[in-house]
C-alpha cells in the first residue's frame, strides 16, 4: 500500500482455555498489522472479570505481569488504531462495565453509523459515557435491552447501523457477534483441548494453535458457554458484503476470508491484470511488487505473464511509529526511509510495477521516481485494485473524495502526476472474481454502500 489506509482494530476472543489471556496475547500478535496505538486483555475466571491495556504495539501496551493478574479460562483482546474517538486511555480496548447484570468486557472492530444519533438519544435517557469511541454504545444498548444477555445483545445490535464485528464476555461465558453485512471479518476456531477461540482473523487462530471451523456469519451471535455453542441470528436480512479491502490489504496473507486465501485471491488480482497487458502486447523486463501486501499480486502476475518477479524495491522493516525524523527535510523524504530502490536490479529495465491501490498518490509518485533515479528505463504501474473514489465509513481510515487523486483525475493524467510510463487499475468485476465472491462491500469503488449513511457530508 503506498498512500497508507488504515484499518480500525483487531480482536479475538478465547473460551475454555488453560491460560487463555496468554493465548488471547498470541492471537493479537498475528493481529498487530490492524492496529499499533493500543492493545489490550480482559479475562474471566468464572467470578471475575479483569482486564489490562496500554499504549503502542502490544508488547509495549502488556507486560508480563499484567498477563500473570489476568488468569481465568475466557478472554478477550483488542488492538486498536483510532479512527473514531480520541487516542485516550479511554478509548483503549477492551471496554469494561459493571451493571446488575453483572460485568461486560467487549472489543469493538468496525464503526457504527448511526453512532452520533445513538449516542445523542442515551444521553437523553440518562447515559453517561466513559469515552469517546463508538464502541461504547454497544454496552449501553445493551444495558438497555430486556430479557437473557443474549436477547439484550440482539436488541443492542438491530439498533446499531454500519460495521461491527465484536467479542464480549462476563464472568462466565463469550459472545462472537457479526453486523448483518459481515463488514468487518470474524472467524471460529477449535483449540486441541475442546476450547473455542474467535479471531479478525484465520491467522490469529494458527497464532493460537486453533483450528479454523468456520466465519461467524452476517447477523450472527455465538454464545460460548458451560452449555455449548448456542447459535442466534438477531435479523433475517443479514447478507454478506464482507470488506473488499480485507482482501486487498488488511488482512494477512496467510489468512483465509469466507473461505478464500487472501494470498490466493491477491495472487489472482496478479493474473488478471497481466492478462489484460498480455492482450495489449505490453513488452517488460521483470514485475516488482510493493512490499509487502502487493508480494502476492507481484507474484500472480509474474506466473501468468512469464516475467522474473524480482527485488526491485527493499523495505526497511525497522523504521516504524517510533522513528524519529530530527529536520523537515528528513521527513520529507519519508518513503526513501521505508522503502529503497534495488538499484543493481532495475537499472536499464522496463519495470511492471505492482501496488494494491493508489489513495492520495503522493506515495506512489515517490515510488516511481525512486525506480527512475536508480535507473529504471521504464516503469508500467499496475493496481491489484480498482481506483478508489469514495470514502469508507465502516472503520476504514480513507480520505475525504476531495483527497482520492482517483476522484480528482482521469487515469492518464493520473499516469502523467505519477511520472509512469502507464497505468492500468483492475476491474471491478475482475476483483470479485478473483475473491472468489460477488458478496463484497465495494463502496469505496461503486460508491454503492450497503448501509445508509448518517453522516455523507465528505462524499
Ligand atoms: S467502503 Fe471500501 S474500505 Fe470501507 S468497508 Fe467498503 S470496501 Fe471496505
């Protein structure tokens, strides 16, 4: 990705385990690329619910005397990157509540829509909110429900609009809970020993040394409890239109989506796009993917066309939040620090060059201009995505339109500011077939939401 979008947060939940905070910590860590500014741990053990968090990446949020107060056989963890409420301590994940129904502990990925109408209307009714993250509307409406805790986390939830993939657990027992259109992923996982873990995803669950059962579907609420797996859907219009993007970028490669690779449905993304510069006779010397998420991409393209899938780009795997650029110049060159062109590799080559998307196209430009400095005769840049025209507004970190380079310009004056040779996005179509599925939210492309909005005024 080379105009950073970012993703909102990661969770996972674990049931019946030995140790489970201690799991809960190995599945964040599979989890750490959806969120660097927090992370946190709430465990249960069967009378109590406690519950952990910090700043940063997790080993810097945990230590490892937090994990030894956190004991008890459920738990759940959170890694957060903020994109709606503040980056307070507050808004650091799990949130904990205690009521008469005893205390909730829950980790919120997605972003609710309706939020601010939500909020607006508990607060009339007398609610105080702790922070300012969506996610702590999920705990008063379900304060608010009536009947078992399942039937208050159904009410909770056909009350809530947009992106909400999320884990809670009490004293006793875990709930995975998916929005009726699966935005955000969450997936089962059976640990060796019969306990049950839920993850953002599949990775999460090898990290744990679970084994993937099956997607916690669209308008689903699992209960884990001393009875078994109990199974609720709180509407009947549920319907998959699970984040394109998961696919693109978020996810891991090694994670599996609704059944899908996300390595494999990159890989295809690849194929398709040197298909298409096969029947155009596009002549090249070698593919450079941009590391890491268009590896995939790179790859599957250098399969289908022939061409060496070479190093022609080296990432600096240790400059991360902490870097410390001392002058404005410096920080300017920010991308030169993350990423250096090979310069023994694309000198004099004709360079296919593949990315996953172009958001603001500041990075890709750099991009070029680092492959044309060490040499690079020309530079054929290809996106593993269509142009991205339209923002998100379930947890994703986009730009408002005016900020998308693809919303402002056409595709050859886009080439011509990015300084490549050509350019070439993939089809729509074309990207729900490489994912497997047609069940895709594709608004950031279509501008086809599959929510109403409550707040479209940046569209
Ligand atoms: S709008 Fe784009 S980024 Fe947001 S959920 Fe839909 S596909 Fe994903």
């Amino acid at each position: 990705m080379t105009d950073i979008l970012h993703e909102e947060c990661g969770v996972v939940g674990v049931y019946n385990a030995e140790n489970a905070s201690q799991l809960a910590y190995l599945g964040l860590h599979a989890l750490q690329h959806r969120g660097q500014e927090g992370a946190g741990i709430a465990a249960a053990d069967g009378s109590s619910v406690r519950c952990r968090k910090g700043f940063g990446l997790l080993a810097e949020a945990l230590s490892a005397a937090d994990l030894s107060e956190l004991s008890g056989r459920n738990a759940i963890g959170h890694v957060r990157y903020a994109t709606a409420g503040g980056r307070e301590m507050e808004n650091v994940q799990p949130l904990l509540a205690r009521a008469q129904i005893g205390t909730i502990a829950a980790a919120h990925n997605g972003q609710i829509v309706n939020a601010n109408v939500l909020r607006g209307e508990l607060e009339q009714q007398g609610s105080i909110f702790h922070c300012t993250s969506d996610s702590e509307i999920i705990l008063h409406l379900i304060q608010r429900g009536s009947g078992s805790l399942l039937d208050k986390i159904a009410h909770a939830c056909r009350r809530m609009d947009g992106a909400f993939s999320f884990v809670l657990i009490t004293e006793k027992n875990l709930y995975a809970v998916r929005d009726k259109n699966g935005l955000r992923p969450l997936c089962l996982g059976k640990l060796p020993d019969g306990g049950v873990c839920a993850a953002s995803e599949s990775c999460a669950l090898d990290a744990m040394g679970a084994e993937l059962v099956r997607d916690v579907r669209p308008g689903e609420i699992v209960k884990c409890s001393a009875a078994g797996l109990e199974s609720v859907f709180y509407t009947d219009a549920s319907r998959c239109r699970l984040c394109a993007m998961e696919y693109i970028y978020f996810s891991r490669p090694d994670s599996v989506l609704e059944d899908v690779s996300v390595h494999t449905a990159r890989k295809l993304c690849g194929r398709m796009l040197a298909l298409q510069d096969e029947r155009e006779g596009l002549q090249a010397d070698m593919v450079v993917g941009v590391p890491d998420s268009s590896l995939s991409a790179a790859l599957g393209y250098s399969l289908q066309s022939g061409l060496p899938n070479e190093l022609g780009l080296v990432k600096n795997r240790y400059v991360g939040r902490t870097f410390i650029a001392p002058t404005q110049q410096l920080r300017d060159r920010g991308v030169q620090m993350k990423l250096a062109a090979n310069r023994a590799v694309v000198a004099g080559k004709r360079i296919v060059l593949l990315d996953d998307s172009i958001v603001r196209g500041t990075t890709s430009r750099r991009i070029v201009r680092l492959l044309r400095q060490a040499g690079a005769a020309e530079v054929h840049m290809r996106i593993a995505a269509p142009q991205i025209l339209y923002p998100c507004f379930y947890g994703v970190d986009t730009s408002q339109r005016q900020e998308l380079i693809s919303a402002q310009m056409d595709e050859r004056s886009l080439c011509e500011y990015l300084g490549a040779d050509s350019l070439r996005f993939m089809r729509v179509e074309d990207l729900c077939s490489a994912c497997g599925s047609p069940s895709l939210c594709l608004a950031c492309f279509t501008g086809r939401y599959p929510t109403a909005l409550y707040n479209a005024s940046s569209i």
